[in-house]
C-alpha cells in the first residue's frame, strides 16, 4: 500500500495563505536579500507563509548560527536571516519544506528562524481544497544523476558525517558543490527550459495518492501553470532575483474561496 502523505489542516479563520521558494539567499546578493527582508517588513496580508524550499543557496549545518566572536561574513549573514525571519513568524506562522540547497536545516535551525518544518510532499487542506505541496526536486525523475546524488546526501550516514566535519571544512565542501552545479548549468545554458523538469507521470500519481487536483511546487524555476489532464495541475512557484532584468520576485497566494494568484512583489 502507498505511504499517504501527511496532511496540515488550516484553521478555520485563515483567510489567505501565500506560498514562495527558491531565493537561494546569500551574502553575495544584497538585492535579493532586500527584497526579502521588505516582504517580511510588511504588515502581515496572510494567514501563514510556506516556503517551499531553497531560501537558502546553501546551508551546512545548524551551528552556522552558533554566536562566535570570530565569526566571518557568512554566518553573520545567516544570524542576520534568522533574525529576521523568527520576527516575522512571531506574527504570521511560517512553515518550511526543504529544498536540495538547504535539506541541512535541522531542528535547532528550524526553531531559531521560528519555522515549523514540513515533510515533502505535504498536503494542505484550505479553501475546500487538497493542495500539494513539494520542493518539486524529488520529482525530476529524468536527472538520473541529481537522483542518485540527491539519495546520498538525504541519507542518515552520508549526514551524519558530514555534520561530523569541521565548519571550515563543510562550508569549502559547499563552495566546490556550487562551483559545480553553476559550470553544469553553464553546460547545459542559462535557460532553464534546458534543465530536467518534473516528470509528469509522476506528478499524477503524487496527486492521485493525495486525492488532490493541484500540486505546488519550486525548484524548476520555471514559473507557470501545467495542464496533467484528469483535472490534475501543477503550479510551478518563481525563484527569486532582484538582479534579473526584469526583476524576479513574488508569492502565490491561495484564498479562502479556493483560487490561486501570483503577487509580485517588485
């Protein structure tokens, strides 16, 4: 029998929820990273924010957020985050599914950045509907080489080992990972329609395990709307990039009365 996915159930005085994923915040982008903090700087105009994934570009253990006088500009930048993302989930609950840039994120990190953390996929009932929610990775079936990676690293003994080495040593390790992953994507060219997308019988069957017509999701960084037939969908969410020309930055936000629509947020 199929494992049934966990489900969350809004409260009944939710109104609004808004959906966002792949910032991929780093110290190096000061202009994403502002735009960020001036969505959290807003009066709250949700419900509850689900972050679906990769608001990291990279995350190496929870101790980045250790307080250490000799700390260098990284983990003052990760402080810094979390800060500000546990004052606004003071005022607006906060969840997080992780994405395959920050799947280190662990309890004590969790907690600081005020974040209740999900399983992926996890089925939200709000609106009179069953949405599904996922970072969308697991799912782009046709990168055989990201699959068996991505195995590795989720793997209890591969973390635990890892979480095992120095700071100093885990944050070169995610240097040369990134290195890697940016000489591949100059490989295969700087348009993501190039990159394995979700394998759409497998998106169809996720929902059908969930009885859900539509299934949300990130990491494509294809942002649109996908016909799966049966009245089955999936609504791919957009990454985040105050240096793209036009700039790139918004929120899904799910109603009340069981619509969906994209607010930018630049």
């Amino acid at each position: 029998m199929a494992e049934r996915f966990p489900e969350l159930v809004a409260p009944a005085p939710w109104r609004t929820v808004e959906l966002i994923s792949d910032l991929h915040l780093h110290a190096g982008d000061a202009a994403t990273h502002g735009a960020w903090l001036a969505y959290l700087a807003r009066a709250p105009r949700t419900d509850a924010l689900f972050i679906l994934g990769d608001l990291f570009e990279v995350w190496v253990g929870d101790d980045l957020l250790a307080p250490d006088e000799d700390s260098d500009d990284d983990r003052r930048f990760w402080r810094g985050c979390a800060q500000a993302l546990n004052a606004f989930a003071q005022r607006v609950p906060t969840f997080f599914i992780a994405g395959n840039r920050d799947f280190l994120l662990g309890p004590a990190g969790l907690a600081a950045c005020g974040m209740t953390g999900l399983h992926d996929p996890t089925v939200l009932v709000f609106g009179g509907r069953r949405w599904l929610l996922s970072h969308g990775d697991a799912l782009c079936l046709a990168d055989t080489d990201y699959q068996a990676f991505r195995a590795q690293v989720r793997g209890t003994d591969w973390q635990r080992d890892f979480l095992s080495r120095p700071l100093a040593e885990r944050q070169a390790i995610a240097r040369d990972l990134r290195a890697r992953s940016e000489a591949r994507k100059r490989t295969l060219g700087p348009d993501p329609s190039l990159w394995a997308d979700i394998d759409g019988p497998a998106a169809s069957d996720w929902l059908a395990r969930a009885d859900a017509a539509t299934l949300i999701h990130g990491h494509t960084h294809r942002p649109g709307e996908h016909d799966l037939g049966q009245g089955r969908q999936r609504i791919v969410l957009s990454d985040w990039d105050a240096n793209a020309r036009p700039a790139r930055a918004e929120a899904l936000r799910l109603s009340a009365d069981g619509s969906a629509r994209r607010v930018p947020l630049t």
